[in-house]
C-alpha cells in the first residue's frame, strides 16, 4: 500500500513539476531582457533536478542494494556499465552539438 502511494505521489507530482519549470521559464523568457538570465535560472533548476536523481540514486536505492550483500560484484558491474554509457552518450552528444568539432 506504501508503495501504490508512493507511485501515485510521484506520478503526479512531476509533470507538475515539469509544467511549473516550463512556466516559469516561458514566463522569464517575456520578461528578462538578457538570454544569460534564462540560463541562470534553466540551469538552478536542472540542477535541483538533477541533485534529487543523485540522492535518491545514490544514498536511498544503491546503499540499500549494497547493504544486503548478494550478488555485490554483479551489482558492481552494471553500476559501472550503466555510468559508462551515460558517460559515453554526454561526450557523444556534446561532440555531435558542436558538429564534430572541439572548442573554436
């Protein structure tokens, strides 16, 4: 039953949050007069974001996994895959946005 809620919390609350940040970027992009202003705020609020996907990954679910003991090499090694390829596919999207060239 805690879990159900849990799920519907979630499943509510982020296109909430979704539309809220889109709002409020639209909102700022009328009215700031400089684009570095938007990128400030895009920015504070991809990192709130992003900051909540390293903790709950981090300290709520893989110290939980860790903690039980099985299978710990195993979890060891798709952890690092998994951050290898997401790795991976940052460097080759920002390459590719830079059409295949380093800083000029």
């Amino acid at each position: 039953k805690g879990i159900m809620i849990s799920l519907t919390i979630f499943c509510i609350s982020t296109p909430i949050g979704i539309a809220l940040a889109m709002g409020l970027l639209e909102a700022l992009s009328v009215v700031a007069e400089s684009r570095s202003t938007i990128s400030l705020v895009s920015g504070l609020i991809q990192g709130l974001s992003t900051g909540f996907f390293l903790y709950i990954t981090f300290v709520e679910m893989i110290c939980d996994e860790i903690s039980n003991g099985k299978d710990l090499l195993l979890k060891t090694l798709f952890l690092s895959i998994g951050l290898l390829i997401i790795g991976t596919s940052t460097i080759i999207h920002n390459y590719s946005e830079q059409g295949g060239h380093g800083h000029e």
